[in-house]
C-alpha cells in the first residue's frame, strides 16, 4: 500500500474530496455494525481481517466520528477512512481513493457529480402501452434473475449483510430467502456479465436494463427475489444510501406471490403465519424465529394468493397507519368471502421498529397473537 504522501496531486485532490464528502458515521458503521456510541466516538470490535480479531473479545476499535480516523488499540494501527478501507479490502491506496470516489459519485477529475454513468443507469421513463417492449415469459424470466442474483452473489456481500444486520436481520435468514448485493464499484462488472449471458433486448424486456444498454440497477443494489416453487420470478431492489429517491426500484412485470411464500411449502399444517408489509419486516419475524410471508405495501394482497394459506392460522400484523388498518380489515372479509378467518395485531410500530425497541418483542407478540387468534376462532 503506497503512502498518500507519494500520490500523483490529483489523486491526493481526490483523497480530500472524499474525506471532505463521505459521512463518517455511516461509513464506519457499515462495518462495524454493533458498535457503540459514546459522544462523537465510536468504539467496536476491529474488523480488519489482517488483525485476526486481536481484542480477544473486546472493543479494541475506537473511531472519531469528527475527524474520520480510526485506532485498533489492540495492533496499535489507526489512519483515516481510506486507510481503514485499505485494511478492510486489502487494497492499494489508489484503488481505495478510486473505490471510494465511485461510491460517493465523484469523476476522480475536479469533485464534480458525474452525470454520465448515473443518466445512462436512468430507468427509461414510462412508454406508452404501445411502445413497450414483449414482456418476458416465466422460463425466460427465472434464466435471467437467476443469473442476476448468481453474478451478484459472487461479489463482496459485507456492506448488505452490514446494513441489514443494524436493522437486527440475521445474515444467515437474509441468505435462505436469497437476499443479495453488489457493492457499486462492481456494478461495471456485473453489467458486462450480463451482456455477456443474455441479449441486450431480453435484459430490456426483463426490465433490468434501459434503452442505453445499462443495467438500471445502480443506485438500487440490494436485491429481493420472489421464488415460485422454486424459481426466482420477480425482483425487487432497495438503496442502502441515505437521501437517494426512490428508495425502490423493481424489474418489470407483475408480483407473482407473496413474498417468503414458497417458505410454507415445507411448514406444518396450524402453524401460525404472519403477514406483514415488506421485506423488512418479513425477515425481521423470519430472524425472531416466526414464519411470515410479506405484501408489497399495505394493499398488495391478490385472492388467488390465499389458498395456500388455507392450512394455517393467518395473523396480520400490518404498519400502525391509516393504510395498515384499511387494508387489515378489508383482508378479514378478503378471507372470510374464501371460508378463511384473518386475526390481526396491532404493534405500536412497524415489525421492525417493534423488535429492534422492545427487548421482549417476541413475547408481547406471543401473547397479541393468542387473543387475536382467541377473538377470530372462539366466534367473537
């Protein structure tokens, strides 16, 4: 790893445009997700795979939130954030400044936003029902998002796995439902991997790509795969970037199930099922030891989705809003015009929010559910 102080001035220029953009904060916790904050510091367990985790168990990492430098007390090695990613990724100092730059959206020249790379990803704005392209069939559709995800998977994992896990999801539940991630300076890489395995104009008809021939997944590189009886059908992507509009990006077509449903293939008949907004919220319960299936917003429950259902006792457990309760309650006579019953909870929060607050969570959620189920199925 080469000193700074030896860079070339323009990459030294581009070392302090991002020390000067990037969010310290956010930028630590990213790998280093359980850390504890004390004022502007935080201080954690190191990390870095060269140290060998040599805190024996002990915050060993204590990272100053103001200035960005970080210090492993127990290998007596600190820097800045640069050189931390250098640790972290076992790379060179220009390649970290380089990595670093891509992620916070500078061209490496003058700090200035690249347009280039961001307006070519654009989604295509919305064509006229003629103009749109022959959507996929579901053999044609599964090929591509399994590819997708297969390329994905075989780039570094750790800043999704990061981000979910400060939401309390255990990265091996993440991995059964096929969560996925590509981190941004491989999103060039993935691109050409899938031009490589499929047309152009298939990727456009699967809605991952846009006319410019770019893979419109750059801001969105957290994936969600629906899998039908096995195959992947449909995905949904989020950005794990604050301040980034929409936080949503999805392929083209319709969803095709519940999301998590093909998880109740193998579940005994009474279990009792949540269903609950998002995938958030669907593997928060998932990690807690509770099955759930998930809606794509409040009111994204199709009927033909309930007979799979039928063998189980169904618990709503929808957002706290106005939304949540409309939905929930015309969900009751959804499944009773079906012969079905639907119990529903009520939290103080989102499922999420709920369990990363309240240090007895699942009990309180126990002890909802029996009456709920009590009210529905005594005949109240």
């Amino acid at each position: 790893m080469r000193p700074d102080g030896r860079a070339p001035e323009k990459l030294r220029e581009l070392r302090d445009e991002v020390k000067r953009r990037i969010d310290y904060r956010s930028f630590y916790l990213r790998y280093c997700p359980e850390a504890r904050a004390k004022g502007a510091r935080l201080q954690s367990l190191c990390p870095i795979p060269a140290h060998g985790h040599s805190g024996k168990g002990h915050p060993s990492l204590s990272i100053d939130l103001q200035q960005g430098l970080f210090n492993c007390f127990s290998r007596d090695e600190g820097g800045d954030a640069i050189t931390f990613y250098e640790l972290m990724h076992n790379v060179t100092f220009a390649r970290a400044v380089k990595e670093l730059a891509r992620e916070l959206g500078l061209d490496g020249r003058n700090g200035a936003p690249p347009t280039s790379l961001a307006s070519r990803a654009a989604p295509d704005p919305l064509e006229a029902e003629s103009e749109s392209p022959e959507p996929l069939d579901a053999g044609q559709t599964a090929a591509v998002c399994a590819s997708f995800l297969e390329i994905c998977r075989a780039e570094e994992q750790l800043e999704g796995v990061a981000y979910l896990a400060r939401r309390g999801i255990d990265a091996a539940v993440a991995r059964r439902a096929g969560v996925t991630y590509f981190p941004r300076r491989a999103y060039r890489r993935v691109m050409r991997r899938m031009l490589e395995g499929f047309p152009v104009e298939t990727l456009r008809r699967a809605g991952l790509f846009n006319r410019r021939e770019h893979l419109t997944f750059y801001h969105h590189r957290l994936l969600f795969p629906f899998y039908v009886e096995g195959r992947p059908l449909y995905l949904q992507a989020r950005t794990t970037a604050a301040g980034v509009e929409p936080r949503w990006h999805n392929m083209r077509g319709q969803v095709p199930a519940l999301y998590n449903a093909d998880s109740l293939r193998g579940l005994e008949g009474g279990s009792v099922v949540y269903l609950v907004e998002g995938f958030t919220d669907t593997l928060t319960l998932l990690s807690n030891g509770f099955a759930a299936v998930g809606l794509v917003g409040a009111g994204g429950l199709r009927g033909e989705w309930l007979p799979p259902l039928g063998r189980f006792r169904v618990v709503a457990a929808l957002d706290p809003d106005e939304a949540g309760r409309r939905a929930a309650a015309r969900y009751r006579e959804l499944f009773a015009a079906r012969g079905l019953r639907l119990a529903v909870v009520e939290l103080p929060s989102d499922v999420n929010d709920f369990f990363r607050q309240c240090p007895v969570a699942g009990l309180e959620l126990d002890l909802l559910t029996e009456m709920a189920l009590e009210a529905v199925e005594g005949g109240k």
